[in-house]
C-alpha cells in the first residue's frame, strides 16, 4: 500500500499502479502528477464521495478500484476518461448511474452491493462490454440494450428484484456465466431437503485452509457420539455480500446439489454455532488435489491464467473434461445452475480425478419450464467449452489427430453463438464417454 506522504514528496513518480488508503475525504491532486505513467489507480476503502471533474487528465488511466467509499452517485467524469476500461465501486451507497458516467471503453464495471434501481440504456452501447457486476442492488429491469452487447460474456445480478430473466439475455450470443440467486425469479433452494444437524461441541476447529469471498475454511475433527473422531473441513460463511451473491444462497446450493462423485461431499449443517453464523461440515480434500487454473487477472477480464508453459497428458485432460460434464449434468438434473463453471473453481489430482467447487453463484430453476432451463443449461454448456479449450490447448502429446479433431468439433458445438443450438450436458457426457484415445500418428 502507497502512502499520502510518498505521493506529495513526489516519491511515486513513473509508478504504472497506486494503492491508496488513507481516510481520504478528497481526492488528491498530487495523483494528478502521475498521470505520464499511472494505469491502474485504487482508492477503495476511504470516505470518498466524488471525484474531480478534470479526471480525465489521467490520459493513461485503464483501471479504477473505488469501493468501500460514500459515492450515491457514479462519478460523471468517469465518462470523459478516454482509456478508462474496468471500473470498481463496490459496496459504497450508489443510487444513480447516468450514461454520462460509462467511460467509452468500459469493459469490466463492478457495482456490487449498492442501491441501485435503474441503469442507463446506453450501457449496451458500450461495445467491449465483457463483465458485469451488479449484485445486491434493487434492479427490477436490466437495460434491454444489453441484447446488443456482442462480447458480454459474464453477468452477476443475484439478490436484485427481478421477477424474470429476460429472453434476450437468454440468448447472448457469448455469455457463458450468469449468477441470478436470491431474485423473486428464482426457484428457492431452501426447498431441498435439509442436511444433517451438527452439534459444534462436536467440532473441533484447526488451522484455516482458505479464505474466500463468501467465507473461511478450516481442517477440523468432528466427533459424533458413539462414532470415531474423523478429519473434516469446516466452512464458516460470511453475511456479507459477495460479487457472486448471498453466501446463505452459496451454502443451500451446496445441500441441493446432493451426492456425486465429482463434487466435495456435504456431512452436515452446524445447528449451534455460539455467534449464529451458518457453516458446513464438509469432506476434507487430501493435499494432493490442487486448483486447475488460477482466477482471472485484470488483462485477461473473464479467463482464467495458467502457469506458462503448463501442459497436462491427453488422458489427464479427458478425465477432468469427462468428471466436469458429468457433474454438470447431474446438477441440471437438480435445478441446479453453478454459474461459475471455472478452471479455477475445479480441484484436481495426478490421475485427473476432478472436484468442482465453489457454489457461490449458483442457482436454482424450474426443470419443468423448458425454454428458461434449456437456454440455462446451454449458457454452462458454453463455459464448459470454454474450459475444453483451455484444455485442449495444454495437452501435451497423447492425442492422435482424429481425437483432437473430434474433440475441437465438441468444443466449437459448445460454443456456438446459437444457444439452443449447442449440445446438453448428458449428450457430452456421453460424446466424451465413448472417446477411444488413439494414439498420435508418429507413435
């Protein structure tokens, strides 16, 4: 983190991102000083409520963090900053967003945990459109311009007031994650069956294993009566909101998803917990699992990074895709939509035995209704060939040239633009299922 004194000794200067935390009630001018190199500028967690008018000035200027701040309104001069692409005003008290405060090149905007009621048409005018964070506003409608946002790959609106997604969102061409939890629209996942009650006498509590948005997760020992005391992992969930949604919604779905071998068994739901939060007591992933992909980073926007140079066998790469498609297909057979069908939410070992995580942008729908599910499943369908892709792209020898070639058709049918046009989950299921690997033809 930069200091304010640095900054107005001039100690900063050529500095491409500045960090700045300070209690600040006004924004400094020195920042303007910094405008030859400065691109990426975070002023979260201040008590800003505006920016200045000549903002602008900052002509090299491509990222803006500044949530945690008092800002009711999106700062009109965000508009006038030519190269201004990913915008971040999370949890500050914004009401208003006029279209004179989307930058020309907007990209990734994030207003997450707002009081938001309406957004501009021009929102949808803005052509490299690619994320969209708005959950935990008061939405009732999003902007029917969004229909024309050809790159508009991934949108959260979970814990708004809509009471329907609209047909044209449905249909996006690219759109491959969608989180909508916690809307009058959605089928209520507390209607699944409960998990079992666990007392946390129980339970105890060891090192922490990871932090995320929604909560910490711990290595723990759970003792029932009468029964061994066995290893297990303890989720502890935050109420805050999170980009995702409501980390109660996370927690639910991980109860409706029920059983599978692909995903991280669920032992129970902690009835006691001596400050009231919700937690899960949940298997324990042994150390030779780890996380596939890392998570997006500012450049790439909606992909995920790998480590250069990574590469995984044919045989690998297949049986991750194969546990993947399988799982999802078993959650669509629950009404259930994970939303977050990510590298990075995807556990794996040696063998390719795969874990998929991460239920926070989950959510649930009604089989039964035909044209909502179907376009549903077939917008996850595109995140998982997304996720074909990436793999496809890392094997490494193994693939004989008519599997590659079968593979790479499977993965182009996923994401194709039409969305009812792209197969279901059991019919890839099943494609991937009776894939014979052949070897390469030099071996």
């Amino acid at each position: 983190m930069d200091t304010l004194a640095q900054l107005r000794a001039g100690q900063l200067r050529g500095i491409r991102r500045l960090d700045l935390s300070a209690g600040l009630t006004e924004f400094p001018r020195e920042i303007f000083d910094l405008a030859d190199s400065l691109e990426v500028l975070n002023l979260s967690a201040n008590q800003l409520r505006s920016l200045p008018d000549d903002l602008h000035r900052l002509h090299r200027l491509q990222v803006l963090f500044c949530s945690d701040n008092a800002f009711t309104e999106l700062p009109e001069s965000l508009g006038r900053c030519a190269q201004l692409s990913m915008v971040g005003f999370k949890a500050c008290r914004i009401e208003r967003v006029s279209a004179q405060a989307l930058p020309p090149r907007l990209r990734w905007l994030i207003l997450t945990d707002n009081r938001i009621e309406h957004l501009p048409q021009a929102l949808g005018e803005r052509p490299h459109l690619q994320k969209l964070m708005l959950s935990g506003n008061r939405l009732r409608q999003l902007p029917a311009s969004l229909a024309n946002a050809p790159q508009l790959e991934l949108i959260r609106v979970a814990a708004n007031q809509l009471s329907e997604l609209p047909h044209w969102l449905l249909a996006l061409p690219k759109l491959a994650w969608l989180a909508y939890a916690g809307n009058p629209l959605e089928a209520d996942l507390t209607h699944a069956a409960p998990a079992p009650a666990i007392a946390w006498a129980q339970l105890h509590l060891q090192q922490p294993l990871g932090e995320g948005a929604s909560g910490v997760i711990h290595q723990a020992t759970w003792q029932a009566p009468g029964q061994a005391p066995q290893d297990v992992a303890v989720k502890l969930y935050k109420g805050s909101m999170t980009s995702d949604g409501s980390p109660l919604h996370e927690m639910h779905a991980c109860i409706r998803a029920a059983l599978h071998p692909n995903l991280i068994g669920v032992h129970g739901q902690v009835s006691d917990h001596p400050e009231g939060r919700a937690a899960l007591v949940m298997e324990l992933i042994g150390p030779h699992y780890r996380n596939l992909a890392g998570l997006p980073s500012l450049a790439s926007c909606t992909r995920d990074v790998y480590p250069q140079g990574w590469r995984l066998s044919a045989e690998v790469a297949l049986t991750i895709a194969l546990g993947i498609a399988s799982v999802a297909a078993h959650l669509h057979g629950q009404g259930l939509n994970h939303g977050d069908l990510y590298g990075h939410n995807i556990l794996f070992n040696p063998q390719g035995h795969c874990l998929l995580g991460d239920f926070g942008a989950a959510a649930g729908y009604d089989p039964a209704h035909s044209p909502v599910a179907g376009a549903l499943q077939r917008i996850e369908v595109r995140a998982f060939g997304i996720l074909l892709g990436e793999l496809l792209e890392r094997i490494d020898g193994g693939l004989g040239a008519q599997d590659r070639e079968q593979l790479q058709s499977l993965q182009e049918r996923c994401c194709q633009p039409q969305v009812m046009g792209r197969p279901g989950f059991s019919a890839i299921e099943r494609e991937l299922g009776e894939l014979k690997l052949q070897p390469p033809a030099s071996a």
